[in-house]
C-alpha cells in the first residue's frame, strides 16, 4: 500500500503570542491494526472545535492570506496554553466519510468502501485516522452531511438527561436552547417526558423550538425574562441547569429562580432551601467570568461539564444505549442544520471565519473538503 | 412548675426593610417530654448567627437606643427575606449553661442540674430551651465558657476533612484560615496527617497559625502570592478547597492554581486536566459576587457547604464520632478564644455591634447573659 497524501487545517500557537491557522499538506503512514483511513467528506464546526482552532485569539484584526490566518493571542491565554507552543495541532473534532484505507484487523477490514462517522480529531482534513472500533457505519440512504455531527451534540444531549438521571433530579433548564443541541434536547425530552425549560435570546430562537413543539421557552432578552423563568421553573420543579454560555450572570440567576420556588410558601430559613439545585456549565459562548451573587442558599453547585469525562461516569451500558439511539435517529431527533458548508480553503477566508467564530445560535458551518 | 421569665435578643425584618434588633422579656411555658430550659452562661457570636441577626442591614448608620438597635436592610434583602417579615425571630446557635428545669422524659430529668452545651437557636437569652438529646454534658471541670463553641466550629471542621474523605480527596485548602475554626482545622489535619493549605489576609495572622505548627500558611495580601499559593498546592497536591469568604476572585484563584498543578508536565488539552477540583463556599465574610474565570478546564465544581445537610451526608455513625471526639479534645483541639465578653444589653450598644460585625478574624464576641 502506497502513502496517502492529504490536506488538513492546523492550529500553531507560539510563545510569543502567534496564532498561525493554516493549510497543510501531509503525507499518512498505511494504517495498522484497527486503524482506518476516512476519506473526509462533511465535518461539523462546533463551538468545541473552536476553542483549538482559535480560542481567544483576535480574528477581527488578523491577517487572512490563501490558506493561512495569522492572528494575536491574548497574553493570558498564551500563558495558559503553554503545554501546546510550537506544536502545529490538527483541528475537527468529528465528521464522515469514506473508509479508504485499513489495516490488518477483521473490525477494520471490514470497513473499508463503507461511510462512517467517527469522532477521532484531525477531521478538518481530506483524510483522517480512526480507530475501526470507534467508528459507527452509517445506516443505508444517510448522507455524510447527516451523520457528520453524530457523536458531539447528539451524545452531549442525551448525556444531559442521563446526568440528571444519574445524579436524582427530574426536570430541566437549558440555555442557548435553540442550537442545534438545543433542539435535540427538545426533542430528547419530548420523547421521554422529560420537563425542560429553554433559555433563549431573541424572538427568532423562541420560534424556532416553539415550531419544533417546545413547551416552555423564556428570553432572557425580555424585560419579564426574570418572571416568565420563575413561571416555567415553578411548573416544571427543574432543579437543575446545563448552560451553554458561561460567562456572566445568567448562571445565577437560574439557581435565584430554582430557590425562590423551593422556598415559596416555606417557612424562613437564614441559610436557604434544602432543595439541591445545580448548574453545569459546558461551554463558554461568552468567555467573561461567572459571576454568582449567592442569594440563594447553600445547597448548591455550579460544575464544569465535558462529554467524554461524564460518559466515563455514565458508565459503558449507557454510552452504548445513547449510540444505538443516536444511530436508529440520525435524521430525526438527531438532525443538525448548517448555515453554510464550505471547502477547507474557504474555512480559512475572513468573510467564512468571522461568521462561524461569532458562534451565533443557528449559524453553524459545515466543512465538505 | 412556675413559668420562667426571662429575657432574649430578637430580629425582626418588616416589609418596609426597617430591621429592629431588641431586647425583649418573654415567658416560657413549663418544659415537656425531654424539653430542658436552659440558664445560659456563654453564647458565641459566630457569622451564622450574624445573618439572621443583622444580615446585609446597614449597622453603621442604625439608631441605638438601650436594648435596641434600628436598621435600614437593602431592597434585595427586604424582598429575598419575605418570609420572615414582621416575626421577632430569636436569635443565638449554640451555647452552654445550667439546666433549671426538664420535662417528664428520664432523658430530661437526668440532665437537671447539670452543666450542658447545646445548638438549639434562642441562646442570646437569659433561659433557652432545647431537646435533652441534642445536649451534651459538660465534662467535669469545663467552664460555660469553654463549652460555649462546642458545636459550629468544631463539627464544621471535623465535617470538612470527613467531606474530603467522603468525596475521595486527600488534601485541604482553607482560607481565612486564622479564624477559630481555622486553628481548630489546623490541629485535626496535624493529628490526621491531612496535607493544608492555609490562606490568610495579614503577617499577624501568619504568627497565628505558624504558632500553632501549620505547615503551609500563604498570605493573599502578598504580591507573591499566587505563586506562593501554586508552591503550596504542588507541595500538598490538594484538590479540594473550604472558603468563607465567598465574595470576589478567591475561589476562582485557588481553582486555577490547582489546574495548573494538574497540568505541569502534562500534555495540552484544550479542555484542561481531568483532575476533579471541588470548592466549598461555607461562609460569606465579603457579601460580593463571587467571580469564577473559569481558565481551569471543565472538572470542577463550585459548591455551596451548609452543616446539617452534610452531617445527613456523611451519616448518624461518623456524626456520633465527631461529636465524642469534641467531648474530648474540647479544651485542646477545640478551644476557641474571644477578643470580648458582653451581656445581652451591651451586645446591642453601637461600640460592641460594630466590631462584631466587622467579622475580622481573631475577634469574635462571647455573649455571658
């Protein structure tokens, strides 16, 4: 078997503040073992892909040349960041494709010509390596465009319902409500008869999941915002929040909101409600500090939360529960929606990066190399 | 029986936010079952009972009259307090003193006479009653004084190191860490061999805990002290942080300096480390927001620390153990010491409100009715 030769996108931050995004060609070793060699030919631009491609860096005031995006690193994050200087780190989280390329192993073998979906890293590339076992065979008549975002949001999704499982409570808070995620969780919730209140920041996001059936949705761009939550956290009793924002005081808020109903006809406690109430923070849509006013008791917690850590807690059954209904609705529950789908040259042009750097709600890119 | 008189500190908040802190007589009913009235000898004025107290009312500018105090408390206040508008609430957690008189209960009646300490609420009072269960009987030779203490502090800091057990970690942090309980915590790890890190505000409060054989005392108000802080924590690799200042960018540091431990030699990952980082927030000696910049991956968690619903936690055996180890260790491990001794009346002039309120660590009052 000859080399294959590729392109894919990297992301290089030097010590001295240099982000350098760009086009490289590079050449795969034949693929051993369980190994497999994917054709690329869709991969989604999640906010998770961005934090590595460019993270807080200024993409306003970089320079864009063919193939290449140059751009300044704040010093804090140059700091932070300091185990990844110089080292030119491939990009793409998850994606679909063609299997080109196998190594010895039946599992891998018997991948080779079929279309998959798989999760490996370095998708922003004509060709990527995955692990055969880790790949999932797209059913007959799916597109790779369907099953490009089969494993981020469709499992972050339902890992939001099996956390709260996991942990006791019954009903939920969701913000960003109207992403793509966000609409699976509707659907999820639906389904399983799971009470979920979303956030959203304007009239077009409460349409969208007002369409798609969603019972209860508030805007916090609202001057009732603070009341029209209170109504919904009072009529579905959530205790606890996924929060795809971060940065600010909407985290707050929501626990403000879950203690006044735990406390509403309660007799005065100077420590707050016994009622757990907890926020899991798993994005950071504005990268500013939470800020918690901590008026509202002391029986809560606010948490980091990352997919692949959380599956780990969840446990193999249930990760393997979560695929196979992932796999049964790709097209239904778990279809996602693209604003745009451009080439890898395209991904790099200022015009397509400002757009999906923004990370508005409902303008994801699709990259088809 | 007779009926007891006596006299009590009461807090009452009505709508219009004017807060009145007074003196008043009361009656107490003939004690039943294993009810015990109580003489009160010495009651602490610890933080927690400073929220019902006074709680965010402006104490500067209250009028002081003999046996009152009135206050304006601010409208969020006013309104997140509604359910204890217009009840004159008594106030005062724990304390000791002489039994006067029980109810029918052997339980009850074997306590007559007897020297006890006890966490009923009501203890800024001349009688206060409490469940014969929930009192413990001076040891012989230990002072109203002495056992005054016997049940915030030395619980909370027994409960911090069985929360550290219980949630799988295996070092401490601490701020304001040169507080009553603080030293108490400082002789528990000495004894456990629990790795501490103890944050302080001032050189005075360093001495404190230096005199006392800490280990790892770090002063927030140097200009090294993030550095000192990170030195502190790599020596000790603790992964669990008990704050009670609540406010600011505390927290958020000490998260922070954790995750970059975590990740000294480690590779890059966009998502931080997988080291769990867990912060409790017990006390709120600065009222502020609390501000988390959240440049520490995603496995952390923020949390509110609250005692009894972690004495539920941690369950009815380790609780009786703690409680015999405070009997014990009362005038060793658990002595607390007081900057003042008021009566009830001198507790409500504006010399002796001021300064306890200030809750500047080292100077806490002792009520002795």
């Amino acid at each position: 078997m000859t080399d294959l030769q590729g392109q894919r996108i990297v992301s290089q931050l030097d010590p001295d503040g240099t982000l350098t995004v760009s086009l490289e060609d590079f050449t795969l070793p034949a693929p051993e073992g369980r190994q497999v060699v994917i054709r690329v030919e869709a991969t989604p631009i999640n906010p998770s892909d961005l934090g590595l491609l460019f993270g807080p860096a200024d993409i306003e005031k970089a320079e864009f040349s063919p193939g290449r995006i140059v751009a300044k690193m704040p010093d804090p994050a140059v700091r932070a960041m300091a185990a990844r200087h110089g080292a030119a780190m491939p990009v793409g989280n998850e994606g679909a494709g063609t299997v080109v390329a196998a190594g010895d192993a039946p599992e891998a073998q018997a991948l080779l010509g079929k279309r998959v979906t798989c999760f490996p890293g370095g998708m922003y590339a004509t060709l990527a390596v995955a692990d055969a076992a880790m790949c999932l065979e797209l059913p007959e008549g799916v597109t790779a465009e369907q099953g490009a975002s089969a494993f981020v949001n469709p499992l972050t999704a339902l890992s939001f319902t099996e956390t709260m499982r996991h942990l006791g409570h019954n009903a939920l808070v969701h913000t960003a409500a109207a992403s793509n995620l966000g609409q699976m969780l509707v659907k999820i919730c639906q389904a399983d008869g799971i009470p979920l209140v979303n956030i959203v920041r304007n009239d077009a996001q409460v349409a969208i999941l007002k369409g798609i059936g969603a019972e209860h949705v508030v805007d916090s761009s609202k001057a009732t915002f603070l009341d029209d939550l209170a109504a919904a956290i009072g009529a579905t009793k959530a205790t606890m929040a996924f929060d795809a924002i971060g940065g600010g005081k909407l985290v707050s808020q929501i626990l403000t909101v879950m203690e006044q109903v735990a406390n509403s006809g309660a007799a005065y406690s100077r420590y707050g409600s016994n009622s757990p109430k907890h926020a899991f923070i798993y994005g950071a849509l504005d990268l500013s500090p939470t800020v918690l006013t901590r008026n509202f008791g002391f029986s809560w917690d606010v948490s980091g939360w990352l997919l692949t850590p959380w599956m780990g807690k969840l446990g193999a059954e249930v990760v393997e529960k979560m695929r196979s209904r992932v796999m049964a609705e790709l097209t239904t529950t778990f279809a996602s929606s693209y604003k745009a789908r451009v080439t890898l040259d395209q991904a790099l042009t200022k015009e397509a990066a400002l757009e999906y750097n923004a990370r508005r709600t409902g303008e994801k890119y699709l990259i088809t190399p």
